[in-house]
C-alpha cells in the first residue's frame, strides 16, 4: 500500500468509521510506512500440519440452551477444513469464537497458538469472507478494499489483489453498481488481502457463476499452496467434497462425524433404482423400499447387482424404465445425520 494509499484510508475511515475505530486504523497505518507488500504467511516461519485451530471441551451456551457443547477440532496449517452442519448446529457460533468474536463459556481453543480474542494479535494474521461484508455502498470497490485493507494491518498492492479476483475492470465503479456475484469477489479480495495465515469463507460462491466459482478455487488452490489455511463453511456440499481435505459434520453442538470425503462415505451402499416392469417374480435381488414409483435396491457390490439384474431383466423380456445408479455420496451422509436423534 503506497503512502498515497493510506493516506486515503484514513481520510474513508474519518468519514465511515466511529472514533475508536478510526483510532485504531490509524495506530496500524502508523506502524510502518514501509510500501513493500507484507504478507502474514512469512516463508519457512511453520511447517505444514502444524495445529492453527485448537479446541478441546468448547462449549458455548444462550441461556439454557446449549448451543455448542464439548466441541474438539483441530486444524492444520496449509489445510481446506469444510466445517459443515444441519441448521442450529452450533456451527455460527463455533465460527464467532475462532474468529475472536464471542468467548467461550467453557473449554480451551487456541488459534494461530493464542487466544483468537487477543484482537491486536490475531487481526493481522486472519482473513474473514462473511455471508454479508456490510460494504459501503457509497465507496467504490478500490477505495473498499484499501480501506478493509487498512484494518487488517496487512500491507499488499490493492492493483494486485483485484486482479487476483478478477474485479480490476471495476476498480472505480461505486458498490452499489456491482452484481451480488461482483461483491463477493469484493469480499474475497478484502479476506486475502496480504495473503493471511488463516482465512474464515462463509458461503463464499453464493452468487457466482461457475466461471467465476472456478476462478475463486483456483486463487484458493494457489494461497493454500503459500502455507495459507482455510476454514469453509457452505451449503454446496459438492463444493465441500471436491476442495476441502477433511470436512467437520456438526449436528447438535458436536462434531459427530469427520475425515476425508471417503472416510465419511466408507461403508455406504450403493442403490439401484427402476420402474417395475409388472410383477418381479424371480428377481434375484432383494428389494429394499419403494420411492416414488421407483423399486429400490441397496448393494454394497453394485457391478455384481446391476449385472444380475440386467441379467434377468432380459431372461424376462421386461424393460427396466428410468434405471439408474447412485453411488453414496457426502449429500447422502449428510442427509443421514439430519435424520439423527
């Protein structure tokens, strides 16, 4: 950020920040007025694996109703964590006490190897990407994202960062003139600026279309490979199995379940589903339930199955309408503990 840079910031955060705020801006614009970008991922400063969230015990309460409760999760540095769960949860709240918002009532959590509430320490170290930024509507994207970056107390070329999301061409415009798509990448832009050691994405591609989902993985692909960490949480649950190294499954203010997307999904079946071609004497399967019109057949060796169903479909001279197989999928998973007591 050049001198010109900052002196603009603070001029923005006289006009769009309360007094205290203002003071603390201006205390990390003042820290340095070295213009050489400082990234918080210092080259060689950890090794990858080290635990950069560490909860044990976590427990969080609103009144009687115990929101998170007992929660352990670790995270490791240069690691894509998808922390995902069923509505209430306690996935919200679990995210405002690593992000330093909230205090535990119980329990221990450590973050980036300290207490995540410690503001003067964690600020210039994490990134955050919430649902709703808050970006002021009056400013325009070039003049948001020197102003976010100002509060970070990273330092980086605002040119830089919004071509690394692809909103250059936008640099001036107000905004209130972007797509919700185009404000997203504001937002990311803003979370990565300075290349932080851990960065928070809450729903990040809501908005985007695939291009533009592609291009915001590709940008995460490259920081995680710099050493930086991420914590996803999301919705597209697909977004989730194909990007993350291990996902979190919350339910009830636990992690019930976690791992790879092949430990969640070990040990699942597999289903075969068709239209009935009339009585199925002599079917050689067992069904398993109905749905919808549809027969359903659960295996756990669907090559061999599906082969004898083929196999007796065409003994029979019967058709086997709207035949389909579907492969146990995180979806699936997911489904299963919503369904849990």
């Amino acid at each position: 950020m050049t001198e010109h840079d900052r002196c603009h910031a603070a001029r923005m955060a006289r006009r769009h920040y309360p007094s205290s705020a203002r003071r603390e801006i201006v205390e990390v614009m003042t820290n340095s007025i070295d213009t050489t970008p400082r990234p918080a991922v210092a080259p060689g400063s950890a090794e990858r694996g080290d635990a950069v969230i560490s909860t044990h015990g976590l427990r969080c309460s609103y009144g009687s109703f115990t929101a998170v409760d007992g929660l352990d999760l670790t995270v490791h540095r240069g690691e894509l964590y998808a922390l995902l769960g069923t509505n209430g949860a306690g996935k919200t709240t679990t995210l405002e006490v690593l992000e330093g918002h909230r205090t535990a009532d119980a329990g221990r959590v450590e973050v980036l190897g300290g207490d995540p509430t410690d503001r003067g320490r964690i600020r210039p170290r994490i990134g955050t990407m919430l649902q709703d930024s808050g970006l002021a509507p009056e400013l325009t994207v070039r003049e948001s994202i020197l102003l976010s970056g100002a509060v970070s107390g990273r330092d980086d070329d605002v040119d830089r960062v919004l071509g690394l999301v692809g909103v250059d061409h936008k640099a001036r415009a107000r905004v209130a003139q972007l797509s919700g798509g185009e404000r997203r990448r504001v937002d990311f832009a803003a979370a990565v600026w300075g290349t932080p050691e851990l960065v928070f994405l809450d729903e990040p591609t809501t908005g985007l279309d695939p291009a533009a989902r592609d291009a915001l993985w590709a940008v995460v692909a490259e920081l995680r490979e710099a050493g930086v960490t991420f914590v996803l949480t999301t919705h597209y649950l697909e977004e989730a199995a194909e990007n993350a190294d291990r996902i979190g499954l919350m339910h009830r203010g636990r992690i019930r379940r976690e791992g790879t997307v092949a430990d969640l999904t070990a040990g699942s079946t597999t289903s075969i589903r068709f239209v009935a071609p009339g009585p199925l004497d002599g079917l050689p399967l067992e069904v398993a339930r109905t749905e919808n019109d549809l027969v359903v057949i659960e295996t756990d060796d669907a090559q061999r199955d599906l082969g004898a169903l083929l196999g007796w479909a065409a003994d029979a001279d019967r058709p086997l309408a709207r035949l389909t197989v579907h492969e146990s999928g995180l979806d699936d998973v997911f489904r299963d503990l919503s369904r849990a007591s």
